[in-house]
C-alpha cells in the first residue's frame, strides 16, 4: 500500500471515527455529538441470500443535519454478485482486503486494498468480489434515504 492510500485511508477512517464508546448501532434519529469509538464486533451478522455478510457498526444523525450509516461486508471468493441497484445517498467504500470490481455507469473499475470507491447519489452500482480471497470493505453511506 502506497503512503498516499495510507494516508488517505487515515483520514478516512479518522473522520468516521470523530463522528462516531463501545456500543450497538444507533437509530438514525440519534444525533452524533461526541466523539467515540465503535467496535465492529459488537454488532450480530447478517447474511445475505449469496452468501455474503454484513455487520451494521453505526448509523445517526451528525450535527450538521446529514444521515450517517457504516457498515463492513465481507464477500466470499465467487460470491454470486447482487444485482445492480441505484441509492439515493451517498457512500464511501473503503477496501480493507482483496479485490473488488465496482460496476457503475457503463464501466468497471477494480480497487483492492486501501482504495476509496465514491458512489454518488443515485448511481447504479453494485460491488463484486473478483479476487482470490474475501473481499472485505467498509461502507460509509452519508445522506439521503440512508439506513
């Protein structure tokens, strides 16, 4: 991993973690004013019809209004993909191992460890493993209908 992605993932990270003590996910009507520390591990597992899982780590309000909702997925090598589908809010997927290939817009682009895949509002997207081990990433989803 580059410095540029370290850093890049740093400050990531850091800002999620500044919006967000040790403690299950919140309901989007609570409103995130202190600074803490989410444990992922906290959370029950869910798994999805082809077999990927995914753990809800914390969702809220922040105190300039927008939606917040973070949640990891780990996706097994050949893992069916889902199908395409459009948001309408925004994310931030950071990947934390493997490989992915993030379909969008008539295109594919690959992102492996440490790259930052933006989808905007109303993009249909979808994001599938296409490496040798589990695909795991962070979703950061900031906005509109976020759940």
């Amino acid at each position: 991993m580059t410095m540029r992605k370290v850093l890049l993932l740093t400050m990531i990270i850091a800002s999620a973690a500044a919006v967000a003590v040790a403690a299950p996910p919140q309901d989007v009507s609570m409103t995130l004013s202190q600074a803490r520390v989410y444990v992922a591990d906290v959370a029950a597992a869910h798994q999805s019809a082809n077999g990927s899982r995914s753990w809800s780590v914390l969702r809220g309000l922040l105190t300039s209004g927008e939606s917040v909702a973070v949640h990891e997925s780990v996706q097994p090598v050949d893992t069916p993909p889902v199908a395409p589908h459009a948001i309408q809010h925004s994310e931030l997927i950071v990947v934390r191992d493997g490989e992915v290939m993030f379909d969008h817009d008539g295109k594919s682009e690959k992102a492996g460890p440490g790259d930052v895949i933006y989808v905007a509002l109303g993009t249909l997207h979808r994001v599938r493993n296409v490496g040798s081990v589990p695909a795991k990433y962070v979703v950061i989803a900031i906005g509109g209908d976020t759940k």
